[in-house]
C-alpha cells in the first residue's frame, strides 16, 4: 500500500485513510457472489447487489461480512 499512501501522517504518527468501499463475497472459492458497499457522498452509502442499488446506514456497511 505504500506507493499509494501520502507522505503526511496525523497527530498520532498514523496514516489517515477514507473508506469508501467495502465488497464482500459469499460462498466458497469456486462459486459465490459478490456484494459491494460503495460511499456516493459524504455520509450516504448504497448497496450494490447485481443490478439492485439499495440505499445502507454506514452501520450496515461497517458491520457486512463476507
């Protein structure tokens, strides 16, 4: 991750980050299904389920599994 990382650090000598996707796989390693959490503004996040956009609380987001 290091390339793709800034150089600036917070006041606790971390690196700050901003999540805005989270997928998530169902099923074994040969067959599944996949499921994406994407931000589309600041504090709006949406599910995306093959062609169903639903609309998901950041704790919906957070607390996906898979």
């Amino acid at each position: 991750m290091t390339p793709f990382m800034s150089e600036k650090k917070n006041a606790y000598g971390d690196f700050r980050f901003s999540l805005y996707a989270v997928v998530n796989h169902v099923g074994t390693i040969d067959t599944g299904h996949y499921t994406a959490y994407v931000r589309h503004q600041k504090d709006t996040w949406v599910k995306c389920d093959d062609h169903v956009i639903t609309m998901a609380s950041l704790k919906q987001v957070l607390d996906s599994e898979g």
